[in-house]
C-alpha cells in the first residue's frame, strides 16, 4: 500500500558518505520522490558545528522522537551492525552503506528483526547503478562465460573497515549480478604488514561449474583500478567497456530507491530478489574469510 506524508531522516556518521546524504536530502532531485525524504539531525561521536545548516543530535533524541522515521548509517563497516539493530528496535526504517554487517549470521538475524518490526532495512549498492556496471551488463547478456577474473587494485583500508572481502563485497555483487548464484572453492590470503599490503584472491563457481576469479588488492599508493578478463564462447571481454557520463548522483538514485521503499511503491517480489542476492554475496563473503583463515 502507498504511503503519503514526508519521512523525517537522520544521517549517523558524518564522513563522505555522510555529508553526501545531508547535501541530496537538502536539494533533493525534483519532482522525485526524494523530495519526501527532510533531514532533522546528524549524529557523530565527535562533537561538531552544524554540517551544512543540518544540527548535531543524540542518538537518544533520534530513536524517541516521532518526527524521526528513518536512519541512515554512514559510519565505518565495524559498527554497522549495532547501529542497525538499535534503529530497527526503535521502530525506524533503516538505509545503511554497504556491507551491511561483517556476518552472514547478524545480516539473517538484522533482516528477521525488520520484518517482525514492519520496517524497511535498505542496503546502498551505488557500484550498481555506476554507467560501468551497466554498460558491462549490457555487453555480457546473452553470452555463455567459459572462465572470468575480476581484480580490484586501491589504496590501503582505514581502520575499522573489516576484512578485505566484506570491505570489497561491491566487486562481489558485481559478479553476483553479472553471473548468478556462485559457490566458493577456495580462498587465500597475502599480507605483510610493514609494506601495509593485503591481496585476497577468491576462486569461484558459476552454477555450470565455470570457473570465477576474484581479487582484492590494496596498498598505500596502489591505483584505483578494476581489471576484467571474461572468456565467453565468442570472444573474450578484457576491459570495461566506455560508458557514456550518466545523469544524476549515485546517492541521489540511492535515495530515490529508498525513498521509493519507504512509499509502498517496490512490489515484494523486487524486495525479495534484492534481499536474496544480498544475504547471498554475505554468504559467499563469510566462506571466503573462514577459508583465509583456515
């Protein structure tokens, strides 16, 4: 059913991604339904002067007052989870920054807490909306994949940003949805510590048993880069292919998504195929860490 009326936010967390979020609630794009969406207040562990004319609350206020409908989570991966629970216990809808949680386990047990308190719980996959990805969808659809890499190249993680493959799990999504389901077959892990340097490579199965590589590789200074190599039946796919410039902000499409959600207007069947591959990609991103581990 559609709901009307406007949906007060509060934005937890004032990073880029923070400050993102205040910036399109306050201009949202017109005429769409983000211009439902009225920032009340931020909330950060630092004490700051108003961001953008936007004012400093307390997580206490946040959760008791009415006005007050939705969160959305913009702090480091580590405390996602918390953040989350304690929103979705208050009764308020929540959109948090990918990856949800560092668990398969909590992501279930987050979800099943939504659902008996009659709230949204939106999961932000901009990498999904980039030109890129679709001008690559494009170019896969209707071809049958021998064998594919995937390998991501950036600079070093800040603290708090969990392990590789759940900081990462945007390239994994990106396989998930070119590919379908996938299973693990293995999994390791290089790092040395005095270079600050990390490389997760990941070996995958499409459900044919093809066979996917995925890798993670970070470093102070390394560039921000991901490399294909896709062997199809009829050729083979080695760079992303030239996407035109797209219109409108990653965030604001994010946010019309979740404000979409928050109106009754995506049917339970979309709800329901975004939930799947999500707790997927989570599954996926736990087998890997225990098999790093291991």
């Amino acid at each position: 059913m559609e709901q009307v009326g406007m949906f007060g936010a509060v934005v937890v967390g004032i990073g880029t991604a923070g400050w993102v979020r205040i910036r399109d609630m306050l201009s949202p794009l017109p005429g769409s339904p983000a211009e439902k969406m009225t920032v009340k207040g931020f909330i950060s562990r630092r004490s700051l002067d108003p961001q953008q004319g936007v004012s400093q609350i307390t997580m206490e206020e946040a959760l008791s007052r009415d006005d007050i409908n939705v969160a959305f989570i913009c702090t480091e991966n580590a405390s996602h989870e918390d953040n989350i629970r304690t929103f979705l216990q208050a009764g308020k809808h929540v959109c948090v920054e990918y990856p949800m949680t560092l668990s398969y386990a909590a992501a279930v047990e987050l979800w099943e807490l939504a659902q008996e308190k009659g709230v949204i719980l939106h999961e932000e996959h901009i990498e999904l909306k980039t030109e890129d990805f679709k001008q690559l969808k494009k170019e896969v659809e209707g071809k049958t994949l021998q064998e594919g890499a995937l390998h991501f190249t950036g600079g070093a993680l800040k603290p708090g940003f969990g392990p590789l493959v759940f900081s990462g799990i945007a390239r994994l999504t990106w396989l998930v949805e070119l590919f379908g389901e996938l299973s693990v077959t293995a999994a390791t892990l290089e790092e040395d510590s005095a270079k600050n340097y990390s490389k997760m490579t990941a070996k995958l199965q499409m459900s044919n048993d093809r066979p996917l590589t995925w890798i993670e590789e970070r470093q102070p200074g390394l560039p921000r880069a991901k490399n294909i190599n896709f062997k199809f039946d009829s050729g083979t796919l080695t760079e992303i292919p030239p996407a035109p410039r797209g219109s409108g902000g990653l965030f604001m499409q994010d946010l019309i998504d979740v404000s979409n959600k928050l109106l009754g207007r995506v049917s339970p069947a979309e709800l329901q195929r975004e939930k799947t591959r999500i707790l997927h990609c989570l599954e996926l991103a736990d087998r890997i860490k225990t098999l790093c581990q291991s």
